[in-house]
C-alpha cells in the first residue's frame, strides 16, 4: 500500500506558521514510506502511484523551498530596517 502524502495537512500548517506540526506531519509520512518499503521488491511495485507521490513530494518540497526564501528575505530586510532604527537613534538629538 501506498501511503498517501498529508499535503493539505503540510500546507495548511505552513500557512498557518504551525512549523512543528508540518514537520510532524513530514515525520510521520516518513515513517509510513519507510514501513511500506521495507523489504518490498521494487521491481514489483507498480511505477504510476509511486511515481505521483514523488511528484506531490516535489510540489510539496518547492512549496517549502519558496517559504524558506520569503523567509530568509525577511530576515534580511528586518536587518537593515533594524540597522537603520539603529542610526536613526545614533543621530537623532
């Protein structure tokens, strides 16, 4: 058996800054992945269902990467609006 990609559950705790729970979420879908593929032949595996949960997977993956980014830019701006704040008060009487 296929296990099915919580997705909508990931994303929707993305959204909802709920990191923990995304990642809980990724976890257990791990463990699930892990379960169903111990000691299954993968030359007996039929390819087409594998093959979507691999691409939800990747769909799934540049959501995060994107979040990641959006992230990493905001972290960068509060940096320069905090170094700005910073000589502002520097300079101000």
């Amino acid at each position: 058996m296929i296990p099915r990609l919580p997705d909508t559950e990931i994303r929707a705790a993305i959204d909802a800054g709920q990191w923990q729970d995304a990642a809980d979420l990724l976890n257990a879908h791990d463990r699930e992945l892990r379960q169903a593929l111990a000691g299954a032949d993968p030359t007996a595996l039929p390819r087409e269902p594998w093959l979507a949960l691999l691409h939800a997977q990747q769909a799934l993956l540049e959501q995060m990467r994107a979040c990641r980014d959006e992230a990493a830019h905001a972290l960068v701006q509060l940096g320069r609006d905090r170094r700005g704040v910073r000589a502002y008060q520097k300079e101000a009487p």
